[in-house]
C-alpha cells in the first residue's frame, strides 16, 4: 500500500505544528509554517511579531522569506507551503505573488482568514497566479493549541484585572 497524499499533509503539518509550539512557548500567537520543495522542507517558521516587534511576522511570510533564500529566488515555483491557522490577507497574498503551488492549513480562522473563512483572495479571477489548497488538516490539533494559548490569556487577563 502506497503512502497517501493525506498521509504526506498530516506529517508535514506535524513539523508546522512543531513550529507553533515554538511560538506558544516566546508567548506568541502559536502559528506555525513549512514550506515543502520536492518533498523536502526547505524553511520552517513560527509567529514572531512581538518579539520581532514586526507585524508582518507572521509564520508564513518568515517561512517563505527563507524559502526564498533557500532557493535564491523570490517566486517558490512548486513549493508547498503548509500552516497550522488559515492564512490572513497579508500572507495569502504573498502566496499569489511568490506562486506558491499549494497551500495546506489546520483550522480555519473565522476573524481574519482570508483563503475560504472571510475572505478569498486566492481564487479572486484577477490573480495572475492560483494556489491551490487543502484545509482541515490537523485541524481538531491546530484549533485546540490556539483555543488553549487564547483560554490562558483571557484567564490571566482576568486574574490582573482582580487584583
């Protein structure tokens, strides 16, 4: 029996998710990214818009932004990118510009997801370039470490507020 294409998204999603824990253990918003070039990872990131005091930090443009690197080239023709939340405008964006192949996320983001939640700016007839995407993967895992990190920062908000 053959390795699935279901079983190659929820390994790689496991190195993101690794890389959101990184972030969740700095006190960031635990978002994490790879990027997947001929079957290999070529740049992992997570979150680090605090400590890198930039708001366009997030795991995925840091991901492609060493991609990029990797690859000595702005455009990652077939590259995958896979990410633990679904992308926000800045980064879907990013992803029609640097021609990404495919986007894998987890859990979907029902405040700023800009690719199927809010917004979809990947299948907009305008692009000059489609992305294809498969989401849910992971997802129950990728949701639950967000729910967590976002559970503790409300309750400690909360126990401030009492003191």
């Amino acid at each position: 029996m053959g390795i699935t294409q279901a079983t190659i998204d929820e390994h790689f999603m496991r190195l993101a998710l690794e890389q959101a824990h990184k972030a969740q253990a700095i006190d960031e918003v635990p978002v994490g990214a790879v990027v997947v070039y001929q079957g290999e990872v070529i740049a992992r990131a997570h979150n680090q818009t605090i400590s890198l005091n930039d708001p366009s930090a997030h795991a995925e443009i840091l991901a492609l932004r060493e991609a990029g690197e990797y690859l000595q080239n702005y455009r990652l023709v077939d590259c995958d990118l896979y990410v633990t939340l679904e992308p926000c405008g800045m980064c879907a964006g990013t992803l029609v510009h640097a021609r990404i192949k495919h986007l894998i996320y987890g859990t979907a983001d029902l405040k700023t997801g800009a690719v199927e939640s809010i917004d979809q700016i990947l299948t907009k007839p305008h692009q000059n370039h489609q992305v294809n995407v498969r989401s849910g993967v992971l997802a129950a895992e990728c949701g639950q470490l967000l729910s967590d990190f976002f559970s503790v920062k409300r309750k400690t908000k909360k126990s401030k507020h009492c003191e």
